[in-house]
C-alpha cells in the first residue's frame, strides 16, 4: 500500500510479474488466483483483481499518459467492467480461432434468434425477428435512426444530465439537443413532466430515453415510461430507448422494458438498442443490435445502417447469450455489493470530508454520479478553469476546459484515480462527476481511500 492508496505497478513487481501484458487473458492477472475463473465454492471470481495495465486500456492506460501518471491506484472512468469474461465467451472465441481463415461472414440465423430467445427468457419480451437490426454498436444504430426519421436541423429531447455519448451522435447528424432537466430531492433525480412537455415544439422529432439513466443510475418505473410514451405519442415525437444497462438493476429495483408498457401504441412509437457489451463487458467487440415492433420504423433504421461486423464480436455475444446467464446473474449480485460498499464508505468518511456528496443508492448501472461542489470550491476549480482557458490557443481553444476538468485533472494528480468529468453530460452536471465501480472490491476500497486521503490534504 503506497501512501495514497494500492498501487497495482508495486504490487506487479512484488509478484514478479510483468505489467505490459501481451494478449488479453493471456497472463494478465495480479496474482495467481486468477488464473481460475472460479473460486473453490464454484462461484465466479469477482474479488481478484485483474490487471489491466499495459494493454492498451482507455480506461487504466489513457490516464496514465494524459496526466504523466508512472503509477495509478484505479481507472474508474470509462464505462466497462475489470472483471474477466464469462467462461462461455472465451470458450466460444478459442473454438473459433481454431478455425485459421477469417474471410467473409455471413450471419447465421440463430445469431438473431439468440437475441430473440435471450430477451423472451430474461425479460418477456416478444421481438419480431424480421424487425431486429444488427449494428456495430448502440451509437451507430442510433445515429442511422435519427437519420432515418429526423429533419436536420430539428431538435431532440433528453432528459439532463444525460449520458454525454448521445450529444455527440446529435451533432453527427446535424440535429440539436433539447435539454429537459430532471428534478433532485432526498438524494434521487426524477423527471420534471410538465417541463419536458412545454419544451417540445413543431420542431421536435425525437427523445432520447435512457433506462436505466447513465449516469444518475435511474431505473425507470413503468408509470414514468407510460406518460413519457404518452406525451411522446400524443406530441408525434419518436422514441429511442438506449437500454444497454438493463442487466443492471440493483436489489429492490426492476428494469422495465419500454417495449413491455400495456398501451401497444405507445410501443409502436419507439425503437430500443440493446447490447452485450455493457453486460459482458465486451464494447471492443463492436456488436450491438436494435429492435421495433413497428415494422415501418425497424426498417427504416435498417435501410441507414451501416454495421461493419467483426467475426469474433459475433463470436462473444453469441457465447455471452448461450452460456453466459449465471455468471451474469452472480455480477450483478456482486456489484449491488459494491453499490453498498460505496454508499456505507461515504457515510463513514462523511462525505469525504463534506467535499463529494453521495446520492442515494443507484437503481441501476454500475455508475455513481457524485457531487464535487465541496472539492471545487476548496481547490479553486472555477479559477482553475479560468487560467487554463487563457492558456489555451490554437484548435485546442474550441473547447475550453471546464471547472469539472479541473476536479478531473486534481483527483487524478492528487490520488492516482481516474473518474469521468460532468461537464459532456449536459444541463444539471455542474461540478458532478461520475465514477465507474465496476471492479475488484479491493481496487474500489484503495481507490476510495487515495480519494478520501487527498480530500483530507486539500
């Protein structure tokens, strides 16, 4: 343990083990321990922490050389998981490269029917086959749907703050952000109703759902999703339900598909994304998919989209889909733990010092979306901000950082520990920022305690 918290490099050396690891899974685990996918009982091993360093990771790797970093405690930024993949998946990636040629693929049928069977059985939707969309990720299929069915130049509703990735594919197809911010009471973020409706006008053409809500970790009731569809029917505006967190719902919560609301028409309105890379950790694998029980809007996703699909991607979620549901199910259970874990460190450390305010436990996801109002202030972020904007010149000069970019760059300076900025989450993110805890619980408790040591000294 280093003085602000665990450091993986130290622990590596100490194990006489390399951090520049070659291959993924291919001896890339911080101890022996993980060379089993399971622990002695059988259960999926969680607990050990996996290395990742070195292998070219946006999440563990990027910050190190964005800040100069020579060692890091955890990467807690990017949303994927540190655990290795289920059995099936590696087991079906090593059958596959048996096979030495990787011409052209042509999909096989029961790749859909897969997808249709794991969705029936895990959450009782009925998909039409012939009305799902394969795509390379949950981003493209949006970005061919919104250009499938929106006027450049119309606005889109998003209820703020916002997963930062959907303003993104707004501006790729020349459509404007219309942002709705959510109400916060008792520590939870609801929509504001009546705000969101007068906010539509001739010019809308589309709303953007996330359920469950990146980063606030909402779990949307089905009383919230029927009047957000009836608005959206009643005001002619298209729904699009990125629900690539459904898999994560954390004890007591539900996750409620838009496509299983009562009103069918509300349903034949909307269009939903889906994927296993968020469950199964498996965003490098570029594969995703979309579906609508109205067939007009599947098809006229499909006639825009333009997947470049990889063998081994369909490969792995075929795997994670066919064999992969009980390691699943024990990963959320053991993420609900570290929820927990979170919000039991942050009452004992009070608030890490009155600096980072937790919200109530999150329904869903594996984010927590934390308030650094306290941490602003005591290290001048705004002021931060304001010199750095002076220094900046050239292309750089469009993007101004941000006072969040300040805690960002601070957190990271001061603890070794990477978290994602509030600034591209849009309305409502003002000095917010959102950690990933989708790791070891002994990664997530030396991360938390180089944070709360740095808090101390600021």
């Amino acid at each position: 343990m280093s003085q602000n918290g665990f450091d993986r490099r130290a622990f590596l050396k100490t194990a006489q083990m390399t951090a520049l690891v070659g291959a993924v899974g291919a001896g890339s685990s911080l101890s022996a321990a993980a060379d089993s996918a399971t622990t002695p009982d059988g259960k999926f091993d969680f607990d050990t922490p996996y290395n990742r360093i070195g292998t070219n990771s946006i999440k563990w790797d990027a910050p190190m050389t964005q800040y100069g970093l020579s060692s890091i405690v955890a990467g807690m930024g990017v949303a994927d998981m540190d655990f290795r993949c289920a059995p099936s998946i590696t087991q079906a990636l090593q059958e596959r490269i048996k096979h030495e040629v990787w011409g052209y693929l042509d999909m096989p049928k029961n790749f859909v029917d897969g997808i249709v069977s794991w969705n029936k059985r895990r959450y009782g939707i009925d998909i039409p086959a012939d009305n799902v969309g394969i795509t390379t990720g949950v981003h493209p299929g949006i970005v061919a749907t919104l250009e499938a069915f929106c006027a450049p130049g119309t606005n889109v509703m998003l209820t703020t703050p916002v997963y930062a990735g959907f303003y993104g594919d707004l501006q790729a197809t020349g459509l404007v952000p219309n942002e709705s911010l959510m109400k916060f009471a008792n520590g939870r973020y609801s929509i504001d109703f009546d705000d969101f409706e007068k906010r539509i006008n001739r010019n809308t053409s589309a709303f953007i759902l996330c359920n469950p809500h990146n980063p606030t970790g909402n779990m949307w009731s089905r009383e919230d999703l029927t009047k957000l569809g009836e608005i959206c029917l009643r005001r002619r505006v298209l729904v699009l339900a990125d629900e690539i967190h459904c898999d994560f719902a954390t004890k007591g919560a539900k996750y409620v598909p838009f496509a299983s609301l009562e009103n069918r028409d509300i349903v034949n309105n909307s269009i939903t994304f889906k994927a296993a890379s968020k469950s199964f950790s498996l965003a490098a694998m570029k594969c995703a998919w979309f579906f609508s029980t109205n067939k007009d809007i599947a098809d006229g996703a499909k006639k825009k989209n333009r997947a470049d699909l990889s063998t081994l991607g369909m490969t792995a979620v075929r795997g994670a889909y066919a064999g992969g549901e009980e390691w699943l199910d024990q990963c959320v259970s053991y993420l609900d733990g570290n929820h927990d874990f979170v919000q039991a460190y942050f009452k004992a450390n009070n608030q890490m010092g009155g600096l980072m305010k937790m919200p109530a436990k999150a329904q869903g996801t594996y984010l927590t979306w934390v308030d650094a109002t306290g941490l602003a202030e005591k290290i001048g972020a705004k002021q931060m901000a304001m010199e750095a904007r002076k220094a900046k010149s050239g292309p750089d000069a469009a993007t101004p950082p941000s006072p969040e970019n300040m805690i960002e760059r601070w957190v990271a300076k001061n603890a070794r520990v990477a978290i994602v900025p509030g600034t591209p989450f849009g309305k409502g993110s003002d000095n917010h920022m959102r950690i990933n805890i989708a790791t070891s619980r002994q990664t997530l408790k030396a991360a938390l305690d180089s944070i709360s040591a740095a808090c101390k000294k600021a």
